[in-house]
C-alpha cells in the first residue's frame, strides 16, 4: 500500500461562523456555528431539505453565504471561487470521465494544475484505495464500488485540506454500502484528512463518523459521538430521526439525588436525573426499543425495572435476528419492540396480553417543551411497518 503521507497533506480545521444562507422566500441554513477539528471524520446527517447539501455547496464555494464566514486552517476562504478553496468534493454521481482511463482521471486534476510526476501520484492514489491494477481500464468496465473508489483517489490525489462528501454511498446497494463505509473509515484514517460526510443515511453516518451532527430546518439539533446521540438524544427529532424511540409525555411526581419518579396512565416510570434534560412539570421521555423486554406475564415489582401493561400485541413480525412487535398500550399508543430471536420464532402472537419492562437507565428525558407522543409513536409504528414491507420487496 502506498504512504499516505506521499500524497495527502495534513488535514485543517473547518470553522463556520454565524453561517446563514437565504434564498426568497425560505431560509435553507441560519445561523450555523461549526467547528470541525483537523483529521476528524465529521457526519452531517439529516432529512431532505434540511441544509445539509447546502452547508456543503457553501464551504465548497459553489454558493456564497448570505451572511457569516467560512475558515479553513484559519484562513477566511468565504469570498474564494472554488478551485482556489483547499477542497475537493466527491459526488454521489462519480462524475469520472468515461472515455479516459483510471489512471487518466484521477491525474486530470494534477494535469491541469501543473503539478510534478502527475502518473506517479496518481497511481499511488489508486494503490491507496488498492486499485491501480485497473489503473488502464475506462470507468464503464469497473463496478459502482471501484468507480466510487476511483472518484476518491482523483479527490485525495489532489491534496486538500478538506475532503467533502457528497452522499457518496447513495448509488450503491446494501452490501457494496457497508463494505464503502468501512473502507472510507480507514482511508481517512490513514492519510489524516478532514472529512465532512453529507448524508440522511442515519446508519452511515454512524458507522464512519467521530462525531455527528444531526441538522434540522436550517440548525443543528444536537451534536456528538454517535454513540452520544443514540444513547442520549436531545430532542424527539434527534430520537426519531437516529434510530427509532418510544415517546411518552409524563408527569415528574417525585425525586431523589439519583433519580426522577414520574406518573404514566398511573404507572411509575423512572429515569435518571443525569439521563434527563427536564425535572418538573409535564415532559417527555423515551426508551429505545431494543431496550425493551416483552413477557407474557406480569414481572415482578423492583426499583431498577419500569413495567408497563398489560398491553395488546397488534403486530409480530419475525426477521431472522430479532422479532419486530407493535404492541398497544391503552391510553400510551402503539409501542415498538425489537426482541432478539434467543429461541426459535416469536414469544407471542397478534392479540396476546403482554407486559413490558425495561432498566431505569435506559430511559432518556427530552429538551422538548412538548410533544405528541402518541401521534409520534403511532407514525413511529406506521413506518416501521412500511420499512419492513420495503426490505421485503
């Protein structure tokens, strides 16, 4: 494999400041402060139209920022054209020229801007991403994996400061995804890059990003190690959107140094002070549902478990490594469960009595003034319905 060092400088810091960028009649990013730290691998994640793609086409110049400022390295670049930005984005497109070969694509770059021993950096490009044994061939004869690594190369060959990544995976089926991800992580982790990863794929940016920030509406939400925002997410946008929660709006009753007591329907539901961004009144809190435990009888009473039921199985669906449950609670909505298959097929069917429990600690209180918990649940329920009919397509 080739130095990284040969041909990747050091990645530099990105800072945006105050970043708002207006259009007539919506404002697709306001007021966005971001500092991304050099050699990290940073993820922002989010839904369609939330300004994700347009904070990328803003730090790559290809927009001008209505108000605020753009740093790379500490330099001020909001003002440069984009070939005079330390930047090089990679498309979900490819956009690799079909009639040169590999190794003529990814020194076009270096060609134009008159940079030494084009060849030579090229193909150790291409041994980087461990295809410069197709260096002669043209783009239409590689795979859409090769193609994408192509596409890599040609944008690390030239250098840059900041690497974008524009839903570079989005192209590929599953398996190619996953095996992407993980060589894109090793990758950036070799030549030391920054990287800034656009994506609305939630597993993604979670696989491959140190750190991710989860944009909604023109603003980031919440930021932090994945791990971070899994465990412990902010906002019911953030619980909803990275991976799937149960939402309840509860009442606090009561509380100790440790822990918050509140009153759900008259049952106890309990949840750690630390675990909680609220500790009075009406809020919201929320359970993920592989942390859920479904029984067909009552469990017995203890300080570290919450119980709830009996509730009323609507939907069992059974996908090889867990099975998936809807589950009505009276006056609470559906809730989701994912049971791991420690034996063979479902505990229960559709319409049998159950009961679920979960660990104190993994309950998890919102910042939201208010919300709709069971409008929430019930969507929550209704996609992940239409997810699996999707994948069964």
């Amino acid at each position: 494999m080739a130095d990284p060092q040969s041909f990747a400088e050091k990645g530099a810091d990105l800072e945006l400041v105050g970043i708002q960028k207006r259009y007539p009649g919506f404002t697709a990013v306001e007021n966005l402060d971001l500092v991304i730290p050099a050699g990290s691998f940073f993820a922002l994640l989010g839904p369609s139209g939330c300004g994700k793609t347009t904070t990328l086409r803003l730090v790559a110049g290809l927009e001008e920022p209505t108000q605020g400022r753009i740093l790379i390295g500490g330099k001020d670049v909001s003002r440069l054209k984009p070939h005079k930005r330390p930047v090089n984005t990679v498309f979900q497109s490819y956009a690799l020229f079909p009639h040169m070969t590999i190794q003529e694509n990814v020194a076009f770059g270096l060609r134009r801007r008159k940079i030494g021993d084009p060849v030579g950096k090229a193909h150790e490009a291409l041994r980087l991403v461990e295809l410069d044994h197709v260096a002669d061939r043209k783009p239409a004869q590689l795979s859409g994996g090769q193609q994408q690594r192509v596409a890599l190369a040609r944008a690390v060959v030239n250098r840059p400061a900041l690497l974008l990544l524009d839903e570079p995976l989005g192209a590929l089926d599953l398996k190619l995804r996953r095996q992407m991800q993980q060589e894109l992580k090793q990758i950036q982790q070799e030549v030391g890059l920054t990287f800034l990863h656009v994506t609305h794929d939630q597993e993604e940016a979670m696989t491959m990003a140190d750190t991710v920030a989860v944009m909604n509406k023109g603003r980031i939400e919440q930021m932090g190690a994945p791990e971070e925002l899994y465990e412990l997410p902010q906002t019911a946008f953030v619980a909803n959107f990275l991976g799937q929660s149960n939402l309840f709006g509860v009442e606090v009753v009561g509380s100790t140094d440790q822990v918050l007591h509140t009153n759900l329907n008259g049952a106890r539901i309990s949840l750690p002070r630390s675990r909680s961004a609220r500790e009075s009144g009406t809020i919201t809190i929320g359970v993920r549902p592989e942390k859920l435990s479904l029984s067909t009888h009552e469990p017995e009473s203890e300080l570290s478990l919450n119980v709830l039921g009996p509730g009323r199985v609507i939907d069992a669906s059974f996908i090889g490594v867990s099975t998936q449950y809807t589950v009505d609670l009276p006056g609470s909505g559906p809730v989701e469960v994912f049971a791991q298959n420690m034996q063979a097929g479902p505990i229960a069917g559709a319409g049998d009595e159950v009961w679920l429990s979960w660990h104190v600690e993994h309950t998890f209180g919102l910042a939201d003034d208010r919300v709709e918990t069971g409008a929430l649940t019930a969507d929550l329920s209704t996609r992940a319905i239409a997810t699996r009919a999707s994948h069964a397509e």
